[in-house]
C-alpha cells in the first residue's frame, strides 16, 4: 500500500488517484492563467481591457467569495481579487472593516 503524498496546497491519495483541495488556490479558475493578467499597470487605456479580461475570468469561479475574501483580509492593494479591481476593492474594504469594527461592540 502506498502512503499518501502531502504536498503544501492539497492531499494527494495516490492509491486512487483522487485529489482533495485544502486551499482554494488549488480551485481557482485563473490558477492556470497569465498571472500578469490580473495584475494591470493602471487602471486606464490597455489596463482596461485586462481587467476586464481578468474579471471575466473571476466571473466562473468557484471560489471568487474565497478570494476576495482573502484579498480583504490580508489588504491586497494591487490587482484583481475575486472579481474587483484595486479601486472597488479599496472602497469594499472600507466598508468591510466599518462593518467587522461595529461587530465587535
């Protein structure tokens, strides 16, 4: 019988050929893709389009919620996060924190 391989990203059980997800890179749809992509040199003229691109992308994620998420968590100030651009996500972010700060009183 062969042990499973534990790798850093996912539980790989080699005897059947299955592979579980621990982290929800390993699902993202854009984990294939250009990364530059997502990550425009700013927000007018050709960055435009990329973005646009990028978010079409998040648009059929299974794990765009995880994502940006994480971007909100860990303040992800550059490029695309589940789906927003730097701009949407910096206004999100202040209302995310507004809203975690009345929580805790």
């Amino acid at each position: 019988m062969t042990t499973p391989n534990i790798t850093h990203d996912a539980v790989r059980i080699a005897t059947q050929g299955i592979t579980i997800a621990t982290d929800w890179r390993e699902l993202s749809a854009c984990r294939d893709s250009d990364p530059t992509l997502f990550f425009p040199i700013g927000s007018t003229g050709p960055a435009i389009d990329q973005i646009t691109e990028a978010k079409a992308i998040c648009v059929q994620c299974s794990v765009q919620e995880d994502c940006l998420q994480y971007a909100l968590e860990s303040n992800q100030e550059a490029g695309v996060w589940g789906g927003y651009a730097e701009d949407e996500r910096r206004r999100l972010r202040k209302r995310w924190l507004a809203e975690r700060r009345r929580r805790s009183l």
